[in-house]
C-alpha cells in the first residue's frame, strides 16, 4: 500500500505534464477536466487507504486543491471522511481499531477552515462533539471560528458542551485558548449568550488553565458585558 503514494505522485506528473501541453482551448478543457478526474481519484484513493502515510499526502494535495480553488464534491467527501478517521469512520482487525490518527483528523479539521460552507461547518460540529482528542477538538473549534456559520446556536453551543467536557476530562490550555478565539469571532452571531458567558466565566475561573488563557477570558467577559450595555443603551434610545 505504501507504494501507492508513488504511483498516485506518477500519474499527477503526468496529468499535469498532459494539461500543459494542451495547445487549443477545446484540447485544453478536455485536459483539465481529465486533469481534475484523475487528481480526484487519486486523493479518493490515498484518502482510503489503510496506510497513515497516503492519508497524509491525501491531505497535502487537498490542501494545495483547495488553496486554489480546485475543491471537487469528490474531495470534500474525502476531507470529510479523513475528519473522522478513527472516530466515525473506524477500520478494525481483529477487534482492534486501527486507523486511530488524531493527527490526520486535526489537519483535516483544519483545512476544512478553507472551505466556508454549511457542509463543512457540519462536519466539524460532528467532530467536535465526538472525538476525545484535545488536539482534534481544538483544530475543529478554531476552524468553526474561522467558517464563523452559527444558525441558531448550532455552534456557539457546540463550543460550549466541547469546553465544559474537556474542562472535567482532560483541561488543556490550548483548547481553552481557541474556544476564546472562536468565541471572540461569532460573538455577533449568539443569540443565547448564556452557554457562552458561562463556558468562558469557566475558563476564567480555572486555575488548571495559564495565566494568559484566564486573563484573556476575563478580558472577553468584559468586552462581551461592555456590547450587552451598548445592545440595551441603543434599544432604550429606539424607543
């Protein structure tokens, strides 16, 4: 299986070397077309693969697809399911799981980032409610701060039940870092702030968590007090 890497890097060579050889514009639609195919298939196939290493350069040519602008449905299907390798979708041998990789979930999380739609919000609301590693917990956070999409609470709620499980299982410094963030950016978007001001009053009060990590929660306490006043004093005023 590792030798798929290679043969999946040969026949990219050659699909590119194919599109750029293409001298008129019919020749050359016909080319990035058989060009996109391929890259498709490819990373379909990497993305399959039970070998750690060919999930890895999946992810390195969705990735480079993606930053420019090349993102098929068939390699969204993929990101999505490298997103919940180990976690949604397990491969066992012998009633071992074996295809458990934080690390390939993480960046996948994180190049979801890139991709703004309510299809990848889904996906990493799903994983941060499933998974149990902090660093895959805290990658799909940040990425819902980044997409900033939070119809009806969804995610700022999300956020939420993430921060106060981890807060009793596992607190780490980090995750609590990016709920802020995430937090800091789709503020606007809360209508119910209360599992919000209580998640970050949390963060604040936790002594588990740096002295950074609590002073920028208090400071975000404050900040989120300070628009609540300014919401009220401007509703008053339109009366």
């Amino acid at each position: 299986m590792k030798a798929l890497k290679y043969v999946a890097a040969g026949l990219l060579a050659v699909a590119f070397t194919s599109a750029a050889a293409a001298q008129k514009s019919n020749e050359s639609n016909v080319e990035s077309e058989y060009l996109s195919s391929v890259e498709d298939v490819v990373i379909s196939e990497l993305a399959a693969s039970e070998e750690r290493d060919n999930k890895l350069v999946a992810l390195q040519y969705l990735e480079t697809a993606i930053s420019e602008g090349r993102a098929t449905p068939d390699m969204m299907k993929a990101l999505d399911s490298l997103a919940g390798e180990g976690i949604t979708a397990q491969s066992r041998t012998n009633g071992r799981l074996v295809n458990n990789y934080p690390d390939i979930r993480a960046k996948a999380c994180d190049i979801l980032a890139n991709v703004k739609t309510e299809e990848s919000k889904d996906t990493l609301v799903k994983v941060a409610l499933a998974d149990n590693e902090p660093m895959v917990i805290t990658a799909a956070i940040r990425s819902l701060g980044e997409i900033g999409i939070n119809n009806n609470d969804e995610v700022s709620e999300t956020i939420a039940w993430a921060q106060k499980k981890n807060a009793v299982l596992n607190p780490t410094s980090s995750l609590a870092f990016e709920v802020l963030v995430a937090y800091e950016k789709i503020a606007d978007t809360v209508e119910n702030k209360g599992p919000m001001i209580q998640a970050i009053g949390q963060i604040a009060t936790n002594y588990k968590y740096v002295t950074p990590v609590r002073t920028r929660a208090l400071e975000l306490l404050k900040k989120l007090q300070g628009l609540s006043s300014s919401s009220s004093s401007s509703a008053k005023n339109a009366k």
